[in-house]
C-alpha cells in the first residue's frame, strides 16, 4: 500500500522508542497550555463587527472611533441613550442637527431593549456631568452612523434589576431574566469556575477530562432510573445516576486520574428536596488514601474560587463521625449555629439532687446540656413546658431548663439549688451570659443520646440574622412541629 512520504516520516518517529532522557509531549504540552492560559486578558471583540464592549470604554479611549452593539438600556428627552450589553453601559448623545436625521430618527422612535448598532467617537463628558457611579462615566459616545437590528415588542416586564417579578414570571420568561445582571453573574461564574477547575486538574496535576455515555443499560441503584424508549419494543435505554460503572472501567483500564464535569439524572419524584438532574465533578484516582483526596478537593476548591469572594482557607476544619455526634447530635452539622451538646456530669458528681445523683450512679450516666443564647429574653413559660412534654412524649427524657438569673426559674426547687451551687462552674463551662438559658438532661449515655435528636434538630437551623425571637419561631417549629 503506497503512503505519502510524509505520513511514513510521522509513522517512523511514532514507532521509534523513546529513551528515558527524551522528554515527553504532554509534559511540554501541559506547560505550553499553564502559559497560554496566562498569556493576555479574553477579547471579547474578536470575530465580531463591534470594536469595543458598552462596559470598557475609559478616559484612554478618547478620540477613538468606536462601534458598539446593545441593547437600549434609558432614553432621555431624545438627547440621550445608555446602552447595554453583558460587560456594562455606555452613554450615547443622539445628534440634533439635520445632516443626522436618519440617525436621529433611529435612536428616538427604537422601543426599549431594541437591539441597536453605533458607530462614533469617544469624547469626554462636559466638566460636572461626569458619572462616578458608572465605569464610563467619564466618556460618552458622539454618534455618527446607527442601525436598528432588532425592534422590541412590549415586555411583560421591564429588564431592570430593581424591579420586583415573582419567580413563576420569571420562569415563564426565562430568556428575558437571562438578561438581567444576577442571572448574568452567576452563569459566567459556574464557567469561570469551571474553567479554572480544568485548569487545575488538567495542567496542574495531569488528570484527562473524559466524557462517558449519557444513555446506557440498567443498572439498579439508590435512587430510580430515568428510561428511555429506544424503536425495539420492548427495550429502554437508561440515564445513569452517575457516571460510577464508567470511573470504575476506566480506572481498570489504566486510566489512574480522570474526571468529568458530568451530568446526572435521578428519578426521585417522592424526594421534593431531591432535583431530577444536576452537574457534579466526578474524580477518580488510584494509589490515593483519604489525605491525599483530602488535599486535592482542597486545592482544587481554593484555585477555582472566585477573586470576588472571601478566600478559601485550607485545610478544612474537620471532626469526626463520633465527635460531629457528641457535640452537634447529627452527622452533618452547621457549625455556624452553636448550641454544642457539652457533657457536664464533672460539675454534678458530688450532687445532691436525686435525679442526678441516680443518673449518675449507673455505669453509663451522663448529665448533658446545651445553650440557647439570650433563650431568657425570648422564653415564656408555656414555650419551656412545652420543650419539656415533647420531649417526654416522643424521648422518655426529662429535661430541665436552667436560668442564671434565679428568679427566672419559675419557682424550680431544682433548678434553683442548681444555681445556688454550681452556677461558677456552669458559667465557666458553658461559657454561659447573663440571658442564656441552660437545657440540662441525664441518664445513662445510651438514654442521654435521644437528647441529641432535638439538639439536632436546633442545629440544623440555618444561621438567622437578629432578632433572636426569630430564631426561637424557628427552634419551636423545627422541635415542636
């Protein structure tokens, strides 16, 4: 068979072993593509007929001839026009004279978010009409030539971001709320993010981005399976939860560091908290124990956070399954919330109250407490008896509500004796102030355990900004209801 020379020199240098000196291609490769990527800042002008972006334009750019493409933000009294596109708004001066008529007639008689094409020149603006809460506010553009791209229909709402639409209008016009800067925002981010991400794993530390099939065979799991018809009767093809069976082939197959931004489908309809589908970076390595997955989603986290957030901090704060139980009462605590399940049986041990001292003489007796801050401002009796009956209704479990402030403790022999003696050592250990309120339990640590569940549940409560009477709304919601 006859090859063209050229294809038989390429033949030959891919056939010739490589001695351990040579250096390999993906390694000059992997460098080649770290620098390009920090080479210049994107040109959002390329391939296009616009020269400069509405939201650019400076101070540096007087006297240049610009043509810019947007969306008619504001008119005012047909002298001005503010454009906008994705990157920001410029101000546009409408010509008056009659040589620009048509011009005139263009930028004047456009609906709003018409989409329009300038061409002019970069001016300053007039001394004392500068903008300083635009970034072009220093420069307006002179117009010479206009075009009407696209005239605008009557909107069901105003693209303006301070204006109010419910979530069903904005679905239902989603390629208009497109258009707005949050939506605008949080798309360019996921891509940023996205995109740093394949940097880091990629050219940073040599894994291959790989893309596994989406319609593939049955294969029972967690959670059901979408299916999809296929022209045999009788068979269906599925979406895959995840893309598992393929990590686990792949990495048989010798591919020891892979990921993918993957797309899964689950057929969870009885989970209202559950989406149908979602994206997740799926990464596989072999050779790797728990440290090392650890430092990578670290690292990876950190590179690929955004400039405009508070930075990442590594290493993560950890705890274990068995500490993350003893002190919050779940295994996926919000360490923001406070409220820790603290053990306290030290303070108790030469007590003498009875239901303490019984607790405590059993071989696995417990006394344990948690503080609900400035509780004593919010509290009322009928709020504490009720905390106190639902937890003997569904936990068998007494527990005892104490105040610092004795003559807050509703005529409590108990709870009063209790302050009378170990109110030093309650404060200290439970870093306690003056508006705190102490809920206290004991029994055997078995028994004491079920205290965790409405602990939990406290926990679970996202952070809430003040007042704290909304956070004591909540607490009884989540415990009583």
């Amino acid at each position: 068979m006859y090859f063209p020379s050229w294809l038989s020199q390429l033949y030959r240098g891919l056939s010739r072993p490589i001695r351990r000196t040579t250096q390999p291609i993906w390694g000059s490769l992997s460098r080649s593509l770290v620098l390009s990527s920090q080479r210049r800042n994107p040109e959002f002008s390329s391939f296009v007929v616009r020269t400069n972006t509405c939201g650019e334009l400076r101070s540096s750019h007087l006297g240049q001839e610009v043509t810019l493409c947007g969306w008619i933000q504001y008119r005012r009294q047909n002298t001005f026009l503010v454009l906008r596109d994705f990157h920001g708004l410029v101000q546009v001066i409408i010509p008056q004279d009659e040589s620009a008529a048509s011009v005139r007639k263009i930028l004047c008689e456009a609906p709003m978010e018409s989409v329009v094409q300038v061409s002019g020149t970069v001016i300053s603006r007039p001394a004392g009409q500068e903008n300083p809460k635009m970034p072009t506010g220093e420069i307006e553009i002179k117009v010479k030539t206009a075009e009407l791209l696209n005239a605008c229909k009557k909107l069901p709402f105003e693209i303006k971001d301070f204006m109010k639409k419910t979530e069903a209008l904005r679905l239902q016009y989603r390629y208009l709320d497109l258009r707005s800067f949050q939506m605008q925002y949080n798309l360019r981010l996921r891509s940023q993010m996205v995109m740093k991400m394949r940097e880091y794993l990629c050219n940073l530390h040599g894994f291959v981005d790989i893309e596994t099939p989406t319609l593939f065979k049955r294969t029972p799991g967690g959670a059901k399976e979408f299916l999809v018809p296929s022209r045999e009767p009788g068979k269906f093809y599925s979406l895959p939860q995840s893309p598992q069976q393929f990590k686990q082939l792949l990495m048989v197959g010798g591919l020891d560091r892979y990921f993918q931004v993957a797309r899964c489908y689950r057929d969870e309809g009885s989970r209202p908290d559950r989406q149908p589908e979602f994206t997740q970076i799926d990464i596989e390595m072999s050779f790797v124990d728990q440290t090392g997955i650890q430092s990578l989603i670290e690292g990876l986290l950190q590179y690929s956070w955004p400039n405009d957030k508070n930075p990442v901090v590594v290493p993560f704060p950890s705890m274990t399954f068995a500490e993350a139980l003893a002190t919050y009462g779940t295994d996926k605590p919000d360490t923001r919330f406070g409220m820790k399940i603290i053990d306290i049986s030290d303070v108790f041990r030469n007590t003498e109250i009875g239901f303490l001292q019984d607790a405590l003489s059993k071989p696995h007796g417990t006394v344990k407490a948690i503080c609900i801050p400035e509780g004593a401002k919010y509290f009322k009796r009928k709020d504490i008896e009720s905390i106190r009956k639902f937890s003997a209704d569904h936990f068998d479990q007494e527990i005892l509500p104490v105040f610092l402030n004795t003559n807050r403790n509703w005529n409590s022999p108990v709870a009063n004796f209790i302050m009378e003696l170990k109110r030093q050592e309650l404060i200290r250990l439970m870093e306690t102030q003056e508006e705190d309120v102490v809920l206290l339990t004991a029994g055997e640590h078995n028994k004491a355990k079920k205290f965790q569940s409405p602990a939990s549940e406290l926990n679970v409560i996202p952070c809430l900004p003040f007042p704290y009477n909304r956070i004591k709304k909540a607490i009884y919601f989540q415990i009583l209801l």
